[in-house]
C-alpha cells in the first residue's frame, strides 16, 4: 500500500458515501497514499466501521491488517499532500511529496511544510534530504523539570497535537514538543499555583474547546480573553486563520489589574517564528503584575524576569 505516486482524486471526507464505496477506493484506487489515507479519515471520524467492529483500531487490524498508528501515518500524510496541492500557486502542482516523505513533513505545520515545498523538489530529493529540511524548523529540545516553586502569575503555551498530524512525528521524543490534550491535562501544574493566582493561557481557534478544558483540569476559571490579530493569513480548514487568543483565568482571590492600565481586549502586532508568541502579551502581564514572581509554562525562550519552563530554544532569552 505504500505507492509514491500522489494523484488527488478527491478531497473528501464525502458523509454521504457508504463504507464499501470507500473501501472500494482504497482497495482498487492503490495508485495513491492520498486516497488511502482521506478514505480512511471518512470511516474514522464519521464511524463507518461501526456495523461490524467495536472500534477503528479493530477495523483496521481485522479488515486492512494494520495497526491503528499505520493507519494514521497514512490520514496525516494525505493532509499534508492536501495542503500542498490546495497551495500549488505557492509551490508547483506537480511537487507532491511521496509518502515517506509526506510522514516527514507530517511534524511541520501546514506554512512550514508549503516553505518546505517551495524549496525541494521532492523527485529529486531523498528522505534525508526532507527530513533535514524538517529540522530546521524544529526547536532544539532541551527538557526541564518542573518548579518546586509556587506563583501567583503565569502565561501558558501548550504543545497542542493537532489530529491531522502522524503521532510519531509530533512526539516530544521526535524532538518537537507536543502533547495529546489527556497528558496535558495530567501534568501536575496545580502544585506550582497557590490557591489564589492566575493564569494567562494561549489558546488557537481550533483548540479552544480543549484549552478551556485544561484550565478547568487545572483547577482555574475562565473570565475572559484577548485576541492577537497575527496581521498575517495562514491556514486553516474552515477559515484561514489570523487571530490567536490569550484566555485569562483565575483560581481564588486575584487583584484585577487598574482600570487605568487595562489593555484593549484586540492587539495587533504581525506574526514571526513559529510558537513565537507577540511581545504585547508579555508587556501587558508585566504592567499589570510588576512585582509578583512570574513563570512561563512551556516556555520556548526564556524572558528576563521569568521563570520558564518547558523546551527552551538553546537558552535564549527575550
């Protein structure tokens, strides 16, 4: 099943197609790893295994002979043909990845993989050569363990694991940071805040659900939130994202910062490196808590002033 030839027959997932016509795809259409793997997102998420199996793992096994994770290597590479096909004006509409290569690119996110494509040529690169081009976009891992202090102000970042990714590529052991939202959830983060403290969580549009679900894990409040206008388009599925929000949540009694010195609930200021968040959100939180001790929870640079944690880039500061 694993052909190189990437040919984009379709884009589903189609709901209204029935499980045996996309079976029937897969099995007969074995031209493309893109087929397979949008064909077997449709019976995932919409459950049209569910007839005759308990679970997609067991479908996949039973009916395909291979294990769940093959089965998602096969979804996040077609996701990442996709996205370059969608984007051929940036790229060429001939430069689809093959599918090991496509699993390497899996780890990027959808810009840094169209900055990967307008700088191969994927027939005439090796998987060396595209997972070498990877690289340069991860950060260097560097793990931290957690405080033994506590603090009253913090500002968070998660790793999120994005469903169109390969597992494999977005583990922390495969150097870049990221973590499903049930591991997030069980990092023991209440025993770094007091009873009262409060917390400043970035959130994107896609993972709000989850983010707000984590604060509450946590043991934190939602209260309200800001936007940061990224004043650059990116990707996205529904809607090509622009904006980022920073959630604010509390736990206990937290002082309000003066009215005086309140923000404006939208801030502008264009987007640089990936997971580089903007300098604003750090002003402002300095502003309205000048004296109180400080951390950054999955820190990617450390800021004077902070304590950080997390995957820090080779100790740099900010």
């Amino acid at each position: 099943m694993e052909k190189e030839i990437a040919v984009l027959h379709y884009t589903a997932p189609y709901k209204g197609e029935s499980l045996e016509i996309i079976e029937s795809r897969i099995q007969e259409g074995l031209t493309s790893y893109v087929e397979i793997g949008r064909g077997l997102q449709n019976i995932r998420e919409n459950k049209l295994y569910n007839k005759t199996y308990q679970t997609f793992e067991e479908y996949c096994d039973t009916r395909w002979g291979f294990v769940r994770r093959t089965a998602e290597l096969y979804i996040s590479a077609s996701q990442v043909a996709e996205n370059i096909q969608k984007n051929a004006m940036l790229t060429s509409q001939k430069n689809i990845p093959g599918y090991t290569q496509a699993v390497k690119l899996a780890a990027l996110d959808p810009d840094q993989q169209l900055e990967v494509a307008k700088t191969l040529n994927f027939s005439q690169s090796t998987v060396k050569d595209v997972d070498k081009k990877c690289k340069e976009f991860l950060p260097v891992k560097i793990e931290v363990p957690l405080p033994t202090d506590q603090y009253t102000v913090g500002l968070c970042d998660c790793p999120w694991r994005y469903d169109f990714v390969a597992t494999q590529n977005r583990a922390i052991e495969n150097q870049y940071p990221t973590l499903p939202i049930e591991e997030i959830c069980d990092l023991p983060i209440k025993n770094i805040f007091p009873e009262n403290a409060v917390l400043f969580f970035w959130a994107t549009a896609p993972k709000l659900q989850e983010a707000l679900q984590v604060l509450k894990t946590w043991g934190f409040e939602y209260k309200t939130h800001y936007i940061w206008d990224k004043e650059k388009i990116g990707m996205g599925h529904w809607a090509r994202g622009r904006h980022e929000l920073l959630l604010v949540a509390t736990k206990g009694d937290v002082q309000t910062p003066e009215d005086s010195i309140l923000y404006p609930s939208v801030m502008a200021e264009p987007r640089q490196g990936h997971s580089e968040k903007p300098q604003w959100a750090y002003e402002m939180i300095e502003k309205y808590y000048p004296t109180i001790k400080k951390i950054e929870l999955f820190a990617r640079k450390k800021r004077n002033g902070w304590d950080s944690w997390g995957t820090l880039e080779n100790n740099n500061q900010i």
